[in-house]
C-alpha cells in the first residue's frame, strides 16, 4: 500500500543494483598472467583445450609484464607467427578492463582481419570470463566499439586513421605494425599518431607487436660472453617498421641452454640444420622436404646436435619446453651465468624492446619450419622464401641472402700487401669510377697471368661533379703511375648525369672521355640482358655549346654479367689462375659495398639486382673492372717478367680543335669496330 511506507522492488531493479554494486566493488590488483591462468579457459575445439598457460609461451611473459607494469611508453616485441602474441594481447585487455580499466585502443592490420578474427576473440574474452557482469548494455556495443567496466575499448584497423586521431586512451595495443604500414600509405606514420592519443595519461603503454618484413641485418658476436646478437643497423637499409622500432629500444633476444653442454645461446635460422641427400659418390644432392622435416635439428656453439623430441637433461620433458622454461632475455653487453642468471646492467632506452626466434614456439616443430623453408627454395619464388624467414622464424628477409657472398668473404680474399702497393705479379693496372653527385668514387686494380687481379687503390675523390675541380684531381689520378706502372684503361660511368642540363650543358663524363681518348672510356649499365656482354654505339656530343654528331664512343655493359662476375672472383680459389685479392688493410666499407646487392631471379625468369644497403659504389666500380678486363683479353694474359716499373711521367691531355671532332682510325679488316654502349640513373 503507498501510505505503509513499504517499497516494491522489480526483478529487474534488483539485477540492475548487483550489476552497479559488482562494477563499483573494487577488484582485487593482479597480473595478466594469473588473471589468464584464473579467468581464461579454451573451449574443447580449441587446438590446446583447457584452462588458459601463459608459460607455455614462456618468451611472451615478459612483455606481457613489461606492458603492465606500465614502465616505459613503447614495449615492442619482434616475434614469428604461431607464436601466442595474440593470446598475451588478450591477457593484457583483459586484465587491465578488469582490474584498472581505462579506455583502450586495439589496432589490427586490415579491417577484414579486425570483423572476421578479432572482433569474434574479444566477443568470446568479454563473454566467458568476469567481464561479462561488466559489461554495458547490448544497444550501446558495437562491432568496433566495446564498452566494458564504463570505459571504451576500440578496434581499429590500417585505414581507419579517424579512430587514431579521435579518442585519448590510456592503453593501445598495434597487432602487425609491418602490415599496418601498407595499409597507410600517404597518411603519416601510425605509430606516431596513436602515440600523441596517449598523451594525457601519465601510465599510457603503447605495446607494438608483428612478424618483420625485409631489411639487410648482420650477426656480431660479443666479445665478453660470446654470444651472437642482431648488429645494430642503419635504419635507411631497414624496411621492416617493428624491427626499426626493436632497434631503438634495449633490443632483448630470447636465449636458452643446450641440454647437453649447458651454453647459452640465441637460436636463430643459422642454427637450424638438417640431413641432405647424396649420391652415389657420396656427394650433397639439393635437400628435400621431407629429409628436412624428418632430420631437422639445431647445432649450438660448442657444435652439440639437439633433436626437438628427444628427452631433456631431467627427464620430465622434451627438449625445447625444458630449454623453453630456462630461457631468458638478454642485451648486448649483458652476459649469462650458467644458472640463467643474467649479468649486467639493463640498457638505458625509451623504449623496452624484445626479439624471439620462431624456433622457440611450441606450436610449430623445428621439420616442420625446416620443410617449409626447402618448398620455398624449390619453389624459386623470392616471396615464398620471404614468408617462410619473416612469418616461420621472425627474422628480417635480405632479398637473396641465401646465394649471395657476405661481407667477410671479401675480407677473406686478402692477400699479403697493402693498399697503394702494386704486387709483384701485377703488370696491367687499371681504373674503374662512379660518378656521384657529392664525390668521384674509383678502384685501381692491378692485373697479371691468367686474369689474376689485385686491388691496388679504392678511394674517393669529394667535391660537386658539376663543377671542373674534382675532374681535374681525376685527371691527375688516371695520368699518375703506380710503382712506375701507368694506367692502361680508365671506364668511367656515365649514368649519373652531373649538374643540371640547363646550368651544366654538357655532360662531365662525356667531356672527360673526349680530354683523354686513348685511356678513358664513358660507360653506361643495362638493366635488360643483352646478347653480348659490351656492345659500342657512337653517341652526339655537346662540348663547348657545339654539337659533335658520333663524336664520342659509349660502352654499354651487362650489368647482371658483370656483377654476377664480380660475385664469383669474392669465391674464387686463390691459388688458382684468375684470383681476385684485396689488400690486407682493406676498409670494411669496401667489403660491405662490393656485397651491397643480390641477384634475384623471379619465376619468370627475369633477373634484377636488389640493394640490401644504400652503398654500392664500390661493386659498380669492380663490375667495370671486369668489363675492363674484358676489353684488354686479359683473362689470357701470360706469365711474363715484371712489368717495367718506371718513374711517373704524366700523359699530356690531347687538345682537340673544337671546330673537329677526334677521328676516329677506320678498323682494320676482320675486326670489330668499337667496343660497346640515354638519359637515366646509373643502374650499376
């Protein structure tokens, strides 16, 4: 009755009150890690059912912590496919909504993967865990937009650059940077945008994961502690966004124990092996698949052969969760104890970054990875070979890396003299030079008996190459002896044009050929195949304002002929007829450039040159000497006594009448006339 003073309560009322007195009602404070392990269980179609491990991936738990412990802004993680990132982001949401929720930004690679992946895993996350009675009414959920424990969590995806601009969030999440970046082209840099959301939260956390793309990365080994780190590289040969942003950080890589020897070590694809075929003579035959599955195994330092399945040192598992469940992270400069301690200070950076090999999952076995890698060799296709390093083993992809030589091959090719001496067995000297915009880059090589070649002089000559300055030094060097010995032949390219066309009117390497006609040469590269490897046109010139019609003769060079040359001599024997040596002072620089591109060869069977580093000017300038070698035959070169070591004495440049151009000497009967031969980049 309304005057007793009773109240009438609805059923719905009194959900509504239990509902408010759950979401007011402090939770207890935990980690991601116990909340997964207490509130998340697979369901039985689930390809690992049961209550949720997080240490089963124990190389995920500490970034998983790292985030929430809320230390640093920036926590990347570098990691291959199949390796539970996922799953730790889904920890992370779940908890922090739970436990300390603030609004929350999830940013996946495409909007297909956002509505068919995702958007179902968060349904299932906010549904069957403790989140459910925290959930607002259906009418204000959307697809993208969640609101849990009265706060937003968003799901955006490449394209939807709004949703990075709008909202402030405390916690964003990147799930395949990598990815994120081809879908943004033209529209800034998205790590940056969703950075600045976080700006008015003191604890804001923006944890960035992906499988990496391309880039050209070397291994160094630490002197103190032996073990083998990713180098440090130069951001511009990287293309890779995650391991850009791995790099800047304190770059952790995940280590473990041999069970047999006890060393530490960062396992990575140079130390997956597997057994090869062989012949009826007991030679290697290409691998196949199913060996590769069916033998593989890693190889530590100390050279012990680890087998995945095989039982570990306690007896209890296998091997790679016993190794698994001892590893740890550690930076360069930091060292291990037997006992997994890590010695050292932790680096100093911004950002806490972490980088895991695919062999270290436990959902994908070592023959497995090693049967994927061999059908992407087989296969021939660069981009098989490409996902299988990135997705398989979550290392960078240098395009061509398995063929072609490393850097410290052509240290290896060193022989026993130093840079500026001429060999006693050099008799033939010649002169290669790229043309920059900022500098002369040249090579000096000494040639004797059967085309066996040493590397005299690799220098560079600074200053504008549209100005006369640096062409005069150039002068003086191709003029200059060497021990007594003169230059034979100078090629010089002329690819890049230097200086503008309307303030520089004629072109400097076709000016500098014409000063010296009978030791300089104007080259020029070819991208195409063509059907010889030199091939001669004469070409207009314009000196002083005049046109010259044929006034000067242009080499075109095969580019791929020659540099595949240059890439045989770094592997040539060196005590066999036709050697390539360097000196044994010789830069790491050089050797870094003569390496600076691969050969790749697409299904179709095109051929091009792929850059691993921005400097190359060193392998053009090797790829014309063997064009030079060519043009002197002096691959037939015979033994003979020293060339005659005299005193220097200049060539006195030919003065030609500018009103007529040189004449060119008919050629005698039964002999090619010329040798070899627009307006593009020098593509050497």
């Amino acid at each position: 009755m309304r005057g007793s003073g009773s109240r009438i309560v609805s059923p719905k009322s009194g959900k509504l009150f239990a509902r408010v007195e759950k979401i007011l009602t402090p939770r207890p404070r935990t980690t991601p890690i116990e909340w997964a392990k207490a509130e998340r269980v697979y369901p039985e179609t689930a390809g690992h059912p049961g209550p949720r491990n997080p240490y089963k991936t124990p190389y995920m738990v500490p970034f998983t912590m790292a985030v929430h412990g809320r230390t640093h802004k920036r926590v990347v993680m570098v990691v291959s496919a199949q390796s539970g990132k996922s799953e730790s982001f889904l920890d992370i949401i779940g908890e922090r909504l739970d436990t300390a929720p603030v609004p929350t930004l999830y940013v996946g690679p495409s909007k297909r993967f956002i509505t068919e992946q995702w958007e179902p895993r968060i349904d299932e996350l906010l549904t069957t865990t403790v989140l459910a009675d925290r959930m607002a009414a259906k009418s204000r959920q959307t697809k993208t937009r969640k609101l849990v424990n009265g706060v937003p969590l968003r799901l955006a995806h490449g394209g939807s650059t709004g949703a990075m601009k709008s909202d402030p969030f405390g916690l964003a999440l990147t799930d395949e940077a990598d990815e994120l970046m081809k879908e943004l082209k033209g529209q800034g840099n998205p790590v940056g945008l969703i950075d600045a959301r976080g700006d008015t939260y003191a604890d804001f956390v923006h944890a960035i994961t992906s499988t990496p793309s391309e880039g050209a990365t070397e291994v160094e080994t630490d002197p103190e502690s032996g073990l083998e780190f990713w180098a440090d590289s130069d951001p511009d040969e990287i293309k890779s966004t995650i391991w850009r942003l791995w790099l800047t950080g304190t770059r952790y890589h995940w280590a473990w124990p041999c069970p047999h020897c006890g060393t530490f070590f960062i396992p990575r694809f140079a130390c997956l092996g597997w057994d090869k075929p062989k012949d009826g003579k007991g030679r290697e035959l290409p691998s196949t698949p199913i060996m590769a599955k069916n033998t593989a195994h890693l190889i530590c330092p100390e050279g012990c052969i680890i087998y995945e399945h095989e039982a570990s040192p306690d007896g209890e598992t296998l091997t790679k969760e016993w190794m698994n469940n001892r590893g740890v992270y550690v930076a360069p400069g930091q060292s291990i104890d037997p006992d997994g301690t890590v010695n050292g200070p932790p680096p100093e950076a911004t950002t806490l970054s972490y980088w895991v090999s695919g062999l270290c999952s436990p959902f994908v076995s070592w023959g497995e990875r090693a049967q994927r890698y061999v059908e992407a060799v087989r296969s021939g296709n660069p981009g098989d070979i490409q996902t299988v390093k990135n997705q398989g083993f979550g290392e960078l992809y240098t395009p061509g890396g398995g063929n072609a030589p490393d850097w410290t091959e052509v240290e290896k090719c060193a022989d026993d003299y130093q840079m500026g001496d001429v060999p006693e067995g050099a008799r033939i000297l010649t002169l290669t030079c790229d043309v920059q915009k900022d500098r002369l880059v040249y090579t000096i090589r000494g040639w004797g008996a059967g085309g066996t070649s040493w590397l005299v002089e690799a220098a560079e000559i600074y200053g504008p190459t549209e100005e006369q300055e640096v062409w005069d030094t150039l002068a003086n060097v191709v003029t200059d002896t060497y021990d007594g010995i003169p230059i034979r032949l100078a090629l010089i390219d002329s690819g890049f044009r230097p200086g503008k066309k309307f303030v520089v009117p004629e072109h400097r390497v076709y000016a500098f050929a014409r000063r010296f006609p009978n030791l300089v040469r104007a080259t020029k590269g070819a991208s195409t195949s063509m059907r010889k490897p030199i091939v001669a046109n004469m070409i207009d010139v314009l000196i002083n304002g005049k046109t010259y019609k044929k006034g000067l003769e242009l080499l075109r060079l095969d580019t791929d002929y020659f540099k595949s040359w240059v890439q045989q001599k770094i592997r040539w024997e060196k005590d066999a007829p036709g050697a390539w040596f360097v000196p044994e002072d010789v830069t790491e620089d050089y050797c870094k450039q003569v390496v600076s591109e691969v050969r790749i060869k697409s299904p179709g069977g095109k051929v091009k040159w792929v850059a691993k580093s921005k400097l190359n000017h060193f392998l053009d300038c090797e790829a014309m000497q063997a064009a030079a070698a060519m043009i002197l035959n002096l691959a037939k070169l015979r033994d003979g006594p020293p060339a005659t070591r005299r005193a220097a004495r200049p060539e006195t440049p030919q003065q030609t009448d500018p009103e007529t151009p040189p004449r060119q000497p008919p050629p005698k009967r039964g002999e090619r006339s010329g040798l070899w031969g627009g307006k593009r980049e020098s593509i050497w």
